[in-house]
C-alpha cells in the first residue's frame, strides 16, 4: 500500500467520523419538545376568548381538531372580501376542520351586524384586547394560521385567501 492510499483512508476515516460527531440529535426536531410559537413547525400559542354567541373557546381543548385561525376586522377590506369565503369552506369542512374567526379590537355591537350581514355561522372570537392578535405577533390582517390536529401550526397565510388558497390550507392539516 502507497502512502496516498494510506492519506484516503485517514481522510475517509476523519470524515466519516466528523460526520457522525456532528450529526443533529434525534431529539432535536421533535414538536412536542418545541414551546410554542407562532411560527410553521411549531405548536400554536395556546388561548381563551369568548365567542361573539357567548361560547368560550381555549385553542388546547381543540386537539384533535384542524383549525383555521383567521385574524380579521370589519374595517379591513380583504377581511371582507375573504368572509364568504371563509363561511363557505367552514360550511364546507364542517365535522372535519374548524374555523375560527379572531376579531381584532371591535366590540360586539360593530362585530355583530357585520356578522349577521355576511351570514358567518362559524365561531367569531372577541379579541377585544389584541391580547391574542399580540400573543400571535400579529403584523396585518388578514392573517391566517393552520394548526393540524396535535396543535402544531403547519401553514401561515398573510393577506386575503380565496377558496382555492383555504381549501389548500386546510389540506396541510387533515
């Protein structure tokens, strides 16, 4: 053996050896380890808000569900454009993925009109605070995150969606 094959196999075994030193651990990319963060990958920031019916809704309670997470106005005009939208794909998902709708900053006597005018039937959540809308670093709206089943937030979508972008959404969840 010439002293080039014997400098290749140091080589390769240095190398197969730095690889195996500096692989990630198993452990590093598991989601239930991971805190919560409004980020894709992670489990979504868990909240309570009451619905504009006066149901109180926590987002952990709801494991075991999809859920849209769409934060909206009455005053934002692609919030408005996006709503039949988004009744239609609730109506049309309903048993299967959940909508929810996070209004933020209204009160009920503005919210409530725009509801009934619109014909929304999915659950209307007050955010009266922005506590939430803060809680999910919220910079615009419309905003909307996809949480799959086990809580973890799998899609993320900033400004107006259609039933086509809703329905793609939700197919990263199921």
């Amino acid at each position: 053996m010439n002293r080039w094959h014997i400098v290749f196999l140091a080589i390769l075994i240095a190398g197969g050896g730095w690889v195996w030193l500096s692989q990630v651990p198993a452990t590093a990319n598991d989601e239930a380890e991971r805190s919560p963060q409004p980020a894709v990958g992670y489990p979504a920031p868990d909240f309570t808000l009451t619905a504009l019916d006066g149901e109180t809704y926590t987002l952990s309670e709801l494991r075991g569900t999809p859920v849209v997470l769409n934060f909206w106005a009455t005053w934002c005009d692609p919030c408005r454009r996006e709503m039949p939208a988004l009744q239609a794909t609730a109506e049309q998902y309903a048993g299967r993925a959940l909508i929810l709708g996070v209004d933020q900053g209204e009160p009920e006597h503005i919210v409530a009109p725009f509801v009934e005018e619109y014909g929304v039937t999915f659950p209307i959540l007050m955010d009266t605070n922005l506590a939430v809308g803060n809680l999910y670093n919220l910079r615009g709206m419309p905003t909307t995150y996809f949480i799959d089943a086990g809580g973890v937030i799998r899609h993320l979508w900033a400004g107006e969606m259609n039933r086509i972008t809703l329905a793609e959404g939700i197919e990263k969840i199921r």
